[in-house]
C-alpha cells in the first residue's frame, strides 16, 4: 500500500497505545489526525513528535460518547485535510462494573465509546475510504474470550467489536479492509498492583508483558502490508490466548 501523501485518523491519540500508533503511521509517512479527548497537553505533544518526523498533525478534540460526536469529528478531518485513508478506531473506556455495582449511565457510556463510536465514524467515513481504497483497523482485546465478571460493560463492548469488525469487513469489501488488533496486557491500568500484575504475567507465556509498540506493530501490518486481508481479529498477548 503506498503511503505517500496518505492520511489516518487515530482516535485516543494523545498516549499510550494511541500515541505509539500515531507515531508508527507517521514514520511510514501518513499525515496523522491526532484525536483526543480530555488529554490536549499529551495530544499536542504527539503532533510535534509527528512534525519532527516529517508529516502533517493536528489535534481533533471530541468526546465520543456524544452522539454527534463522531460524525463532527469526521467532517472535521476531511475539511482539514481532504482526504482519509486509515481510520484506527483506538479511543476507549476501561471502567470496573460487576453485577452488583451496575450501572446504566457507565454501560451506555462505555458501550458509546467503544461500539458505537467506531461503526458512527466507520459509517462517516465510508465514502472517503472507499475513493481511498483504505483501511480500518479497531483496537479489541484478547480477553474477550474469558469471563470478566468486574468489567462487565467493557470487555462485552470489546466483544461486540470483534462482532462488528467481521461484518463491516463484509460491507465495505472490496474497497476497503476491516480488521482488529486485540491487544493483551501492553499498558498496565494505573490501579493495577505488583502482585496483580505478577499473577497474570504468570498467565502469558512468553513471560513478559507487551507494550504499545508491539500493537502499534500489528496495526501497521494491517495499514501498510496486509492487501489480501480482511475480517481478521490478530491476538497481540504473548500466547495468553493458548493457555
């Protein structure tokens, strides 16, 4: 896939995995649209490390759980820079929720940003990508396929967006691939002890944890190398999926 002059909207931009993809697309040339949230200072600095590298960045700002926040965000990026090719749907919210503890306003909050979000700025940006040829790329988890009893909302809303990446793969061939990062322990949650952390290294095979990097990786194989692929979901967790 030729990148020259190509641009990719990353959503969650400003840190963490977000950034490291950012900067990966970067390096391969992409002019990045740099989304965030509430982390302006963090999403400014990761438009100066993209200007440093060479390519066009500016910050998005937009809170996803807002209905019409996708399609402003959209409309946002293709007035700036005309054009889209690369849509990684990263932005999420990772709460505690057990039955016990449930509550409606974080569900639909947490299934806002991170379901309906993506299929609201995929929907926004079909006719772009597909004059583009372009890809999408959502950011999953590879946990999905284990029971999460206190993180209800979020790994079910991870678990609808695998569901929605296969058949968006389906609805936007042939002109445009759908695929997903599902990434294991790359950024630990800032709540998350030595102990806890031990516990489920333990779980991981190649014994380590991953880090943004190792995603960013697989995101770029989607964006940059993968023409035949489409409809996949790529566990990034160390062999955790195995065990």
């Amino acid at each position: 896939m030729t990148v020259e002059r190509r641009v990719a909207l990353v959503t969650g931009a400003a840190k963490r995995i977000g950034r490291a993809i950012a900067l990966r697309l970067a390096r391969r040339g992409y002019s990045i649209a740099v989304h965030y949230h509430l982390s302006g200072g963090e999403a400014r600095k990761t438009c100066e490390e993209c200007h440093r590298l060479g390519v066009h960045a500016s910050c998005f700002q937009a809170d996803l759980a807002d209905d019409d926040a996708p399609r402003m965000l959209a409309k946002s990026v293709l007035s700036r820079f005309g054009r889209l090719d690369v849509l990684v749907n990263n932005a999420s919210v990772f709460e505690r929720m057990n039955v016990a503890g449930f509550d409606r306003t974080a569900w639909d909050r947490t299934l806002a940003i991170n379901v309906s979000a993506p299929m609201a700025l995929t929907a926004a940006l079909a006719e772009a990508l597909r004059a583009a040829r372009g890809r999408v790329v959502n950011l999953g988890d590879a946990g999905v396929r284990r029971a999460w009893p206190n993180h209800l909302a979020y790994i079910t809303s991870k678990g609808a967006l695998e569901t929605l990446t296969r058949t968006l793969a389906r609805g936007l061939a042939p002109e445009v691939t759908v695929n997903a990062v599902a990434p294991g322990i790359a950024a630990w949650p800032d709540d998350y002890d030595a102990a806890t952390r031990e516990r489920l290294l333990a779980q991981v095979p190649l014994a380590r944890s991953g880090t943004p990097e190792d995603v960013a990786a697989a995101v770029e194989y989607f964006v940059c190398e993968a023409e035949y692929v489409t409809g996949v979901v790529l566990p990034v967790d160390g062999g955790r999926e195995i065990v």
